[in-house]
C-alpha cells in the first residue's frame, strides 16, 4: 500500500530558544502539562526503545508512572524481553508522540531499577485486578491460546482470595535516567524545530537541530 499521499501541514505555534527552561525536565513538565490539558487519552503513553547484546532493537508502548530530576519511571515484568534486555545493557530511549499538538520529545539515558519501597508503594496503588495479572501473566512467553491466560488469572485469583495481593519479585520499575532529550515541534514546509539538551558537567548544553 502506498501513503505517500498522506500529507498534513504542520501549523502549530514555533519554538524558540528563549521558550525554552533551561532544565529539559522543567520543560518537559511545562509540555506534559499543556498535552493533558487537552483531555488527549493517555498522555503519558511513551514508546520504549531498547536493544539486546546482539544489537537487535525492539519498541513498545508503556506508561510513563513519574517523573523527575532522577528520571523518568515505568513499571513492567522484569523477566520481559522488555525487562531482559534493559537489565543486561543499562540503557534505553523513550519516544512521547503527541501528534495533536504536533510535538514530539525523545529522551535517552541510562536505566536502573527503583527501589523496593517505591515498586511496593506503587503496586499497592494499582487496581487489584492490574495486580492479579502481574502475577497471571508470563510476559512475552507464548501461550497455547486465551483459555490459558484467563485460566491462570482465575487461579491466582483465587489464591489471593481475602487477602492483599503482594508484589510479584518479577515485577518492578525502572528509572531512565535522562542524559539527551530532545524536545520537536512541528512547522510548515517540514522545517521543523528541533532543539536538543545534552547533559555536559552537571548541567545541560541547549543546541537547536536542523529538522
């Protein structure tokens, strides 16, 4: 199938240095905030991007949990391919596309696990049935089919019966520490504004990219 015919003109506001805080994360806060005020569903969705020993890269859709000047946090199945590939190579890249206000923002960084008080805290604010399937779940194994999935979940379900469901030591956070961000927005004629922050000396290097 061809799209080169899907074409749209990029008519939002531009951006300037001067716009800019020269903290990314401040920034980044300013932009979070404006995209869910929109009523935009799922503004914290972000792709994350990651790549094996071998090189072999691979993306997916999580949700960002928090953030702040140690990072950005989301939590998932440690022994994913997802949580595989971050524990062996210590790094990793979230995409924020938020195409309704044409605007875009990659961050890359280092990444470690979050402690195992802030992993209890948050698995204990989930809904109960979130924290079920944690345990239900063999993220990215293969399953013979649905019946498998739901009939694990009903076991599970049954064995936390009256009773708090505790967190599954296979199931944690990780923190992306952010080392380039990079905020984009959209323009006419593709000419695109793109400035890169680069952290440089404990502070950050601000450089507008050509588009």
């Amino acid at each position: 199938m061809d799209l080169g015919h899907y074409r749209r003109v990029y008519e939002g506001a531009g951006l300037d240095r001067t716009d800019l805080h020269d903290d990314p994360v401040v920034q980044f806060e300013y932009w979070f905030a404006e995209v869910a005020a929109t009523g935009l569903f799922e503004p914290n969705a972000m792709v994350v991007a990651t790549v094996d020993t071998d090189g072999t890269p691979a993306a997916r859709n999580v949700l960002l949990k928090s953030f702040d000047h140690l990072g950005f946090v989301f939590y998932t199945n440690t022994l994913s391919a997802k949580g595989r590939a971050l524990d062996l190579t210590g790094r990793a890249a979230l995409l924020f596309s938020w195409i309704e206000l044409r605007r875009q923002v990659q961050v890359r960084g280092a990444v470690t696990r979050v402690a195992d008080v802030e992993a209890d805290d948050y698995f204990a604010s989930r809904p109960r049935g979130s924290q079920i399937g944690a345990w239900a779940s063999r993220q990215s194994e293969v399953l013979r089919d649905r019946d498998e999935l739901d009939e694990r979940f009903a076991a599970e379900e049954a064995r936390w019966d009256g009773r708090a469901v505790d967190r599954p030591p296979h199931w944690s956070g990780y923190r992306v520490r952010p080392e380039v961000v990079e905020f984009w927005q959209g323009r006419p004629d593709r000419l695109h504004d793109r400035f890169r922050y680069t952290l440089a000396d404990g502070g950050w290097d601000i450089e507008r990219l050509s588009p």
